[in-house]
C-alpha cells in the first residue's frame, strides 16, 4: 500500500481559518477548534486511502470531492508522481464551491 502525504494549499488553510471563527462567534472557541480539527483530522486519513470521494474533471482536471459530516465539502487532487494529495478546498455550509475550483471571479 502506498502512503501518500497531505498537504493543505493557502487557500484551503484560509478557508479553515474561516471556518473557525464562523463557529466560535455561534457556539465557542472549544468548539471550533474540535470540529476545525476533526476536518484537519479526516483529511490527513488521506494518506492511506486518497481515492474516495467523487472525481469531479467536469470541474477542474484531476478534481476529487468529498464530504465531512454532511456540511462541509473538501476539494483535493492527488498527484501519484510524488504521492501527494493537495487539499484545495474546505467549503461549510452549502456554499457554492464550483465557481471557486473553476477559478471564476464571481467565487
């Protein structure tokens, strides 16, 4: 079995950062920080199984999509070359997620 490492892009970083203040303002910062880190947690499980999720090159080439906890959409792709997989987004809450990954302004 090969073992991939888990990298998070800027952007998904942010995204996480976010996503943690938008739940300590509602509830606490415990809070937050459990759930910002059970996401981080998820997605560093990566490393032994990355294919899952839906393949999504409708959207973006190489594109896979994946749910946490059915509020939270994760975008990544996998490089097999150097046994990568990129988190390029983490998108809570029903946000519109595919104007983002396109790269369209209106995101």
């Amino acid at each position: 079995m090969n073992s991939y490492t888990v990298v998070f892009a800027p952007e998904a970083e942010a995204q996480l950062t976010e996503l943690y203040f938008y739940v300590a303002e509602r509830a606490s910062a415990a809070t937050a920080l459990r759930y910002t880190k059970a996401i981080v947690d998820y997605c560093v499980t990566f490393e032994a199984f990355p294919y899952r999720g839906a393949q999504r090159d409708d959207i973006r080439p190489g594109l896979r999509i994946t749910n946490f906890k059915k509020n939270v959409v994760i975008a990544f792709t996998i490089d097999e070359t150097v046994a990568v997989v990129t988190i390029i987004g983490i998108f809570y809450g029903g946000r519109n997620f595919i104007p983002a990954l396109r790269g369209d302004a209106e995101s």
